[in-house]
C-alpha cells in the first residue's frame, strides 16, 4: 500500500516500479522543495528560464495575500464588539459615579 507522498513522488517520475531513485528523483531529493515545485524549478533551468520560473515557484509556497480567513474575520468582529460593549460599560459607570 502507498503511502499518498510516495504514491505523488511515483507519478512524478522520481521513483522507478522498484522504488528506485531516477535521476530527477535524486535532484529533487536535493531540493527543500514540495517535489512539484522542484520539478518546475528543474525545469526552468533545464529550458533557461529560471529566473520567471522561481518566482512562480515561490509564489506556489504562500497562501493568497489578499484573502482574509474567515476564522481571523469573526475573531476581529468578535474584538471589536467586545470593545463597543466595554466603552458603554465605562460610559455607564462615569454617569452613574459623578452624574
């Protein structure tokens, strides 16, 4: 049975049916890369375009910067209603103490 990153490395052409090492497996071995993102970069200075192909290859390694998580979203709407009831709190105290 394979395991999921083993069964990608095979598609990816770096294991042989013996799970061997081919050549491109062993460069991307090398590499600290996601073997996806390797192979691009192989490839890139394979075909001497290395330097557009690294930076698609390092914008592959982020998630997208102007997608907010909703999680974070609710957290910051959860903040900012907690600091609304806090300033009527403090409100409701000064009138009561010195009204």
């Amino acid at each position: 049975m394979y395991s999921f990153n083993a069964l990608y490395v095979h598609l990816q052409n770096a294991l042989t049916a013996d799970e061997e090492l081919t050549p491109l497996g062993r460069h991307l071995a090398n590499l600290p890369v996601h073997p996806r993102v390797g192979k691009i970069i192989l490839f890139g200075a394979i075909f001497s375009c290395l330097d557009p192909v690294l930076t698609i290859a390092s914008s592959l390694g982020f998630k997208e910067p102007f997608v907010i998580p909703l999680v974070s979203e609710l957290c910051t709407l959860i903040v900012m209603e907690c600091v609304r009831l806090i300033a009527r709190l403090c409100l409701l105290v000064w009138l009561f103490v010195y009204v």
